[in-house]
C-alpha cells in the first residue's frame, strides 16, 4: 500500500469520528424507539455505520 499524506489521515480522522458519532446516536435512537419497525431502523443504521467505521479503520 502507497503512503497516507498528513492530508488523507486528517480525513480518514474525521471520517471515522464522524461514523462513530452517528452509531453512538443511532444506538440511542434505537433504545428510545417504541415503534419495533422504527427501532430495527436505527439499528441498521447503527450496524451500518459500524461497519463503515471498520472499513476505514483498516487503511490506518
């Protein structure tokens, strides 16, 4: 794999901060939701988010 710049890391830093924010809140939105259809949503949103997290941790 080629170098990461100081740029591409700065990024990937808010990238993945960025999709942790939004499984932590997806995560609570879930917990809150009354509705079985609305809290399997935030759920996959959650899961989704995760996982995105996960594929950029992998270029660090």
């Amino acid at each position: 794999m080629s170098e990461i710049s100081v740029l591409d890391l700065q990024n990937l830093r808010h990238l993945i901060g960025g999709f942790d924010t939004c499984h932590c809140k997806m995560q609570d939105y879930a917990a809150q939701a009354k509705d079985p259809e609305i809290k399997q949503l935030f759920q996959d949103a959650a899961n989704s988010a995760m996982k995105n997290k996960q594929d950029l941790m992998k270029f660090l």
